[in-house]
C-alpha cells in the first residue's frame, strides 16, 4: 500500500481556494486501490484536535490552529509536519511519500523533515507561484517567502511545478542544488453541466443579469489579481454589458482602497455578488458570460482560468507567462497599457457568434490536449 500524505490545504472536500479544489479533485480522479490518501485539515476548534474523520476513505487529520491572521496558514503548515512522524509510527504507514504544497515553514523545515526522512519518507515540494513577487505582502515578508523557497526546494527530494515557467525558475535558480524537477498543472473539467438552480435564479434577479449579457471576474480579491487595472479600463469602455465579480470581499480593506481610487460604485454596470461557491451555479454563470476576465499576475497553472477555458466562450487574460502558457491561441491578451483593455472590450463587442464559438472550441481543446483530470493523475500516477 502506497501512503500519501498531503500538507497544505485547509482540508479535503473543503469550499475555499486554490490548493483545496486541487487537492479534491486529484484524489476524487485518482481511483487506485493500492494508494492510501491522507489530509490534515485545520480545524479552529480545539476539541478536534488531532482527530481523524474518514471522507471517502480519506483520513483528514484534524489539526487545530488558533486564527492569527495570515501567519495562522504557517503555523498550521508546521504542526501538521510536526505531528507527522508520530501519525506515520502510531498507524504502522509505510512506503509514505509527504507531499508539501506552498512554501511556508522556510527555516524549520530541514529541522522538521529530518525525523522523516530517516524513517525512509519521500519529500515532495509544490513551490506554488513566486509568493514573494506578490504585491500584497510587505518587503520584509516577501524577503521571508524568499528565503523559506530557498530553505524547501534545497531539503526536497522532488520539486513538482504547477507551471513551466516554474519549473524554467526552480531549474534556473537552484542549479547547484541538482534538483529533479516536473511539470504537472492543475485539472479542470470539460463534461460539468451548469444548472439554473435557485443560487442562479436569485443571483440574476438581484443584479438583474441577462445570459451573455456580462462580463465577469472569478478570483481572489487581492492586488496582485489587477481588479484596479480590469475595473478602470472596463469603466473607461463603452459597452452596455456588466461586469460581474465573484469574490469574497467581506472585512477586505483593498476592497475600500479600490472604491476610493476607481470610483467604481458610481458605475451601474460594476456588480460585487460575493462568493459563489455551488458547482453548478457556478459553471452556468460561467457559460452563460459574454466573456471572461482574468487578471491573475502571480502564481502558477490557476485554476480559475482553466474552469474559464473549459465553460466561458471568450476569454481575455492578463498577459503574463503563466496565462499565456495555458491560453495559448484559444485566448485575447491585455497589458498594463493604459486603454490596452478597454480596447480589447471595444473590439470583443464586435464579435459575432460564430467568432465567439471559434474562441470557445479553441479553449476547450486546450483543456482537451493539457489539462484534463486524467492526464494529470496519470502524470502523478509516474512520479508517486
């Protein structure tokens, strides 16, 4: 039995960002009888604490972290390594490879993956994006993720890479290391059917949608994801159309910065509806936009965009290396330029169906040829 044991997520089965809807749908595709998953899962409340609830032959390990704000992720990251050696001893686990998602606990993490690896447990990294690149961190803690990245990828026996322009970095920048590197993205899904559920119906009636009658905006709400940049160029349009942003903007002090620099609650076409986070809800918004905003400047492989590719007909991204690594031909681009956007609005405005359904097939034969679900387990499948 193969043991794998994977630290990073909030949890399995978890509605939250990123590395949770990789994480479930990795395992939920990976179907082999021979592989035994494991996930701790933080948990707020200290009477779970270091419970184990099988999902669907799933152990999550519950692993109890006090909030503290955005060092509450390091602090789980480092109890849940932590607490490993005993998990692996006290349930008799072999043949276990840990599979470490994000690089967080930097300078503890030799200290940390010592005892393991003298028990024969294989290391595997996920560097992630360049997180110290990311606009919304402060000097000092981008100098931090600098050095946990240099502290991780040096003490890891393999380095998984979500993006080729990832791995092209790791490679480049930690040569003398002699690292074994592979590229592996995120999956998305081609056969997800949308559904005009009540979540829909209620949605389209508060902010008075119309099928392809919106653009829209799937993502974090932070700055390195340009909403200014999307907001003021898509202002500056002339289109009738609105635009729809699927976030979570709750207590988020950008979301006040942005209303003070854009103005953007003067415009009527500018629509904040929150989180939305049932599937089917979400899969119909997205087939049913005229076109998909993307503005993600950081990071890897994003799964927002390849669930844009797999439903949305027309999709225009920021053009950064990883977007553009993924987009290909299937997709239009936009700088930082000023007028660069809203240009590229003005001249989508002009399409007509048939241009539309040509991006469309464009963008779910990409997801086709690279991205599916059972490409990327089978490419895990190798290396595991």
């Amino acid at each position: 039995m193969k043991n794998i044991i994977i630290i990073g997520a909030r949890g399995y089965q978890y509605n939250y960002g990123g590395w949770e809807t990789f994480v479930t749908n990795l395992i939920d595709n990976y179907q082999d009888k021979n592989v035994k998953f494991h996930v701790p899962e933080i948990t707020n409340e200290k009477a779970k604490k270091k419970k184990i609830i099988e999902k669907n032959n799933v152990s999550c390990l519950q692993i109890y972290s006090p909030n503290l704000g955005f060092v509450t992720m390091f602090n789980y990251a480092i109890l849940a390594l932590k607490y490993m050696k005993k998990y692996i001893k006290e349930n008799n686990l072999n043949n276990v490879t840990i599979y470490i998602l994000g690089c967080r606990v930097g300078p503890f993490y030799k200290t940390l993956i010592r005892p393991l690896k003298k028990m024969g447990v294989k290391i595997y990294l996920n560097p992630d994006g360049l997180e110290w690149t990311r606009e919304k961190w402060n000097g000092l803690i981008r100098q931090c993720f600098k050095i946990s990245e240099y502290c991780m990828v040096k003490q890891s026996d393999k380095i998984i890479c979500d993006a080729k322009a990832i791995q092209n970095y790791i490679d480049n920048r930690y040569k003398k290391f002699h690292k074994e590197t592979h590229f592996i993205p995120y999956g998305a899904y081609l056969n997800g059917k949308g559904l005009q559920n009540e979540i829909v119906n209620k949605l389209f009636k508060k902010y008075k949608l119309k099928v392809n009658n919106y653009y829209l905006i799937v993502g974090r709400f932070v700055p390195e994801n340009n909403y200014e940049l999307m907001i003021k160029e898509f202002m500056k349009s002339k289109t009738k159309k609105d635009l729809v942003i699927i976030s979570n903007i709750e207590e988020n002090k950008f979301y006040k910065e942005l209303k003070e620099k854009t103005k953007f609650d003067t415009d009527k076409r500018i629509k904040f509806v929150g989180a939305v986070y049932d599937k089917e809800a979400l899969i119909y918004i997205r087939e049913n936009a005229y076109a998909y905003l993307h503005g993600h400047s950081a990071g890897g492989t994003n799964p927002s965009l390849l669930e844009a590719l797999a439903t949305t007909k027309v999709n225009i991204l920021f053009n950064a290396v990883y977007n553009v690594e993924v987009g290909m031909m299937a997709c239009l681009y936009f700088s930082k330029k000023e007028d660069d956007l809203k240009r590229i609005i003005e001249r989508v405005e002009q399409f007509d169906e048939k241009t539309r359904q040509k991006y469309g097939k464009l963008a779910k034969d990409r997801i086709k040829k690279e991205y599916t679900w059972k490409l990327i387990v089978e490419k895990y499948k190798k290396i595991w």
